[in-house]
C-alpha cells in the first residue's frame, strides 16, 4: 500500500516563498543521495511544485519518490552516475528541448537523464510537467464520466443516453461524447 502524505499546511523556505510541507520520506531518500545528486533532486522538486502546488508526495516501490496529481506526475532515481526523472506522461507531451534522453517510444514513461554538472533546463521542465498534469487531470474527468456511465451512476446515465424525440437511439460512445461535453438532460 502507498501513502500519499500532504500538508495544506504552508511554511516559508529561506528565500521567503511560500511552499507546501513536504513529506519526509522524500527527504529522506533524497539525503541518502551524493551532495550533486541531492541538489538535482531538490531542483526537480521544487520545479514539479512550482508546475503546480497541488501536486502530492509520495514513496512507491519501497524507496522512490514519486510526485502525483489525479495519476503520477515524475519520479526520481538516483543511480551511480546521474539522476533519472521518469516523465509519466504516455509519450503525449512535446519535447521541443530535446530534454528527454530515454523511452521515445515508451507509451508510459520517459526519461531524462541527468548528470554532474550538467544543468537542467528548468522552463522546459516546467511546462512538460504542466503539460502532464493538465493530461492527468482531463483524462481522470473523462474516467470519472466513463465510470459514473458504466457503474451506478444510473440517474446520469439514464439523463444522458436517452434520445431526443425523433433522433433515435444514442449509443455508448455518442452518451459518452455528449456527458463529456456537458449536455446531460435534466
């Protein structure tokens, strides 16, 4: 079972903006890492949360810090020469930097590899994270739809698939199309 740990609490870091607590089992990850690790880790952190202060904490598989907002957003891996942030974005989101090193045809993950010394370009990673979590959010709507359509959400599903008069009989994906685009009968 992974928990999901978060604050609404806010605290001030030293440069005076405001974030949200973080949960410490990241911290603690992120202190078992190389000095030059740590500050790549901490880097990426900060730019997931400033992608979007909603964004959740979390460790899944035993030690991995995962970053998540209605489905994961990055992880981080420390290795022996570089730090992986896997991008969970289904391959959808552009890359224009030519940021990603790894998983071109991956349809779950990619990958950018980042070693010592070697910057990262932080307006480029911001947007892709904006970009997954705008993903994130528009397909956890649509699955919520889908699911109130398909598993008790009669009422809806009733409002959404009965016909108009004279129209016919509306189908699956046609009530699912309409619920999308909010046209639910009263």
């Amino acid at each position: 079972m992974n928990l999901v740990v978060r604050s609404d609490a806010m605290s001030r870091n030293g440069e005076g903006q405001r974030h949200r607590d973080m949960d410490t089992r990241v911290d603690d990850y992120i202190a078992g890492l190389p000095e030059w690790q740590q500050d790549i880790c901490r880097e990426v952190r900060r730019l997931v949360h400033e992608a979007d202060p909603d964004v959740e904490e979390t460790i899944k598989f035993t030690n991995r810090p995962y970053f998540v907002l209605d489905g994961n957003v990055c992880a981080l891996l420390g290795t022996k020469d570089h730090v992986n942030v896997m991008l969970y974005d289904k391959a959808a989101v552009p890359d224009p930097h030519n940021i990603i090193t790894s998983g071109h045809g991956n349809k779950t993950a990619r990958m950018i590899s980042v070693y010592r010394d070697q910057p990262l370009h932080a307006p480029a990673l911001v947007e892709m994270f904006r970009q997954i979590i705008a993903n994130n959010r528009s397909r956890r709507s649509f699955e919520l739809v889908g699911s109130l359509l398909t598993h008790g959400g009669r009422d809806l599903h009733r409002r959404c698939v009965q016909p108009q008069p004279g129209t016919g009989r509306l189908g699956r994906r046609a009530a699912l199309r309409r619920a999308r685009e909010g046209h639910v009968r009263r």
